[in-house]
C-alpha cells in the first residue's frame, strides 16, 4: 500500500546550498533571486545560476520554487515581467507570492504555479478559498496555524498546504513587524529584517507596575523576552504525515551548508522511515533529536503546532546555544587511483585532526587528516577558509559530502 508522504522542503540560499540540499535528500527547495524576495543578505541567485540550479534539481527529480514574496511598490512592478518571463522559460516549479497585486500579475503574464507565501498569514478556510480563488494553489500557512488547523483549511478549502517544521520563528505574525525599520532603517517587509527581536531590550518601571506578575517582570528587566526559540517539528512528523500536509518546510536561506545539509539529511531519513514502516521508534527518534542538536541551534520548540505558543516558546537567553560541531569544507572531487579528495576549506583545520564525514544516507563517520596539501602538491600546516586542500582518500566518501569537526566540550 503507498503511504501518502509530505514533500520535504529545504532553502537554498545559494547554488552550493541547493546542491547540498538535493543530495542530502531535499524533495524540493526554495530560493531568491536577486531581487522581489525577503532575504537581502542571502547569496541569492544570479539569471544563469537559476537556470544552473533548475536543471540540476530536475536532474535529481527535486523541484525549484522562487521566492518572490517582499510587498511591491509600484515600482518594483517594472522589471518583474521580465523576471517572471524568464524564470517560467526555464522551468522553474512556482513562485512563492504574497502581494495579492502581485499574484494577479503573475496570472495575467505566465502559467506559473503559484504558492501564497507565509507573508500572507492565511490561517483560515475562508482566507485559503479566496487565495484559491485568486489563482493560488498551495498555502504556506502562517507559522501560528497548528497541525490540525491545517489539515482543516486543506480539506475544506480544496488546496495544497505547506507548513514550517523546522527552522528560526519571527515574533510577528511572521514579518509583520517594523521593529528593523525603525531600530536599522531597514524594512523586513522587504528583505531587510535585522532580526531586533533577538536583541536586548529593557523593560521600564512603569510598564512592569502594569504587569500581572510583577516579580517575574522585574526578574526580566533586561532580556531577550522578544525572542522565540527555534522551531523544531521532528517529534510531531508523525501528525503531519497523518494529516496529509502537503509540505514540510524548513526556514533558513542565510544559514550554513552544514544547517543544510544536516536537516535535509535527519528529515529525509526521518520521513523514509515512516514510509517504510508506518511509525517511528523511540531509538531513531533519539538519534535523529540528537543530530539536529549538533548543528547551531537556539534552544527547539514546538511552537504552535500542536496548541498556540506560549512564554515557553521565549529563548529568554544571551547567546545561541553552541552547536557541538563546526562545519570544515565539502568534498569537490574524490580520486581513488591518486588517493586524496578534494575538500574546499570552511573553517581551520591541521594535519593529524580526525574529521567527521557526513554521508548522504547513513551513519556519518571519522576520518584521519594524516595530510594536508595544497593543489600543487605542497604539504600545509594549516588550512584556510576558501580555499581547495588535497587530503587523504577515505572509501565511501562521495563528491558533495559535507565534513565537520566535533568542537571539544
Ligand atoms: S525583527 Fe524579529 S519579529 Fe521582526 S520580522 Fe524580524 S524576525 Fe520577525
């Protein structure tokens, strides 16, 4: 009997990224272009490195949706046919919209699929039907929706629905928020966010003598209480997958190739299960929380996905907590007959330190540095980020594998 089983969708904030995340399992991926998306300081894709990246997922039976969800000005409109004409010329899979000006554009010029960005903040039958109306045939509900909210809104109102599972949360109803413009003179609304929830903030006197609990407020006169924690759906999968969502999205253009590839990876692996066997065990549910915990990560949460979050969704602390691993390079060519691979270099590392292989199915595993040298055959003290090092062939590596180190505790 096939199971129905949710896409698996990861962000691809580069071409490096989207190939990392195809390879680590991703069904799908979502990207910028260099202008209309929300994500400024992303990479974001260049004309040619879209179509790049559009043969390559196809390649692999993954699929590219193009984010172009920022609030247009008038303005913005006078590149956008263009735009929109070129990327449905090469394939792309839909655009992820939430201007609603933009989306009777978008209809009115190509046959692109259309997806309602989270922007929207559609949480509701009534609200997805009209979406539909409009052309929209998949929601990417707003991260407020719970599971069952979304099983409802698919059922009732008759179209695809996409929910975060995995990734950072915004304090806003997501984006919603002006705190950027005014603290930065920069418009989350238009890619600008400077994340000014995370920061520090104090409360006056005055607004703690308002309080119900004014103990608790004045315990927390300086803190980080507009943060929220990361969301992280793992030990819900089950219920997305039972509930039919149509998509599972993890948040995180700007972060890491390893972030990329290390959530692609726990995910695929996880929903294969399922798959297989129809439940999880508590064993590999253990090891896949404790994988998801080696990458930098603000303490997990489930946020709203089963009931409304509340001051227990709050990351009421300074830093980030440490992920237990740095990410030193991937692997760009593998020669068993000249016995090296070639590792472009993220971060330091020496000759003689044991690495980590991430493969992409299976358990990862150490390798020994015994050298290090450069492509001209020149042996190396030390690396540095950016560039290619030739280290020994180890079996079972393979050309895009990711390589991290364990950090000492
Ligand atoms: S500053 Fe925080 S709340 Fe505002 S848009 Fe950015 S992530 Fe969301």
């Amino acid at each position: 009997m096939s199971r129905f089983m949710p896409e698996l969708l990861a962000p691809a904030g580069s071409l490096d990224k989207l190939i990392v995340a195809v390879l680590y399992g991703a069904d799908a991926v979502y990207l910028g272009g260099q202008k209309f998306g929300l994500r400024q300081a992303a990479e974001n894709f260049t004309r040619e490195e879209l179509k790049e990246g559009v043969d390559f997922a196809h390649q692999h039976n993954s699929k590219v949706f193009v984010v172009l969800n920022s609030y247009f000005h008038q303005k913005d409109f006078d590149s956008l046919k263009d735009f929109l004409l070129y990327i449905e010329s090469i394939k792309v899979d839909a655009v992820i919209v939430s201007d609603p000006g933009v989306i009777q554009f978008i209809s009115e010029h190509t046959n692109l699929e259309i997806h309602l960005s989270t922007q929207a903040s559609c949480l509701n039958v009534r609200a997805a039907k009209l979406w539909k109306s409009l052309g929209v045939t998949r929601v990417v509900l707003g991260r407020e929706a719970s599971i069952e909210d979304a099983a409802r809104i698919k059922k009732e109102a008759g179209l695809e629905v996409e929910m975060f599972v995995h990734g950072s949360m915004c304090m806003a109803y997501s984006g919603h928020c002006v705190i950027s413009n005014y603290t930065q003179g920069r418009d989350s609304n238009r890619g600008g966010c400077a994340h000014s929830c995370r920061f520090e903030y104090s409360l006056s006197k005055d607004s703690a003598d308002k309080g119900k609990d004014k103990e608790d407020l004045e315990k927390r006169k300086h803190s980080f209480f507009m943060s929220s924690k990361d969301l992280e759906g793992i030990r819900v999968l089950d219920k997305f997958i039972e509930s039919e969502i149509d998509s599972l999205k993890v948040e995180g253009r700007m972060k890491s190739h390893l972030y990329a590839g290390t959530i692609s990876k726990v995910y695929r692996e996880a929903l294969d299960y399922y798959e297989e066997n129809g439940h999880f065990l508590s064993d590999n549910m253990s090891n896949w929380e404790s994988e998801l915990r080696k990458i930098t990560h603000r303490a997990y949460t489930e946020a709203s996905l089963i009931s409304p979050a509340d001051d227990s969704s709050i990351y009421d602390e300074r830093e980030h907590e440490d992920g237990l691993y740095t990410s030193i390079g991937s692997i760009r060519e593998v020669s068993k007959s000249h016995g090296f691979m070639l590792l472009e270099v993220k971060s330091y590392f020496h000759p003689g330190e044991i690495l980590e292989v991430l493969p992409f199915k299976g358990v990862p595993f150490e390798i020994e540095v015994t050298f290090v040298k450069s492509v001209s055959d020149k042996n190396l003290e030390k690396t540095k980020p950016g560039t290619l090092v030739k280290i020994p062939y180890y079996e079972g590596v393979e050309r895009f594998n990711l390589v991290r180190r364990r950090n000492l505790q």
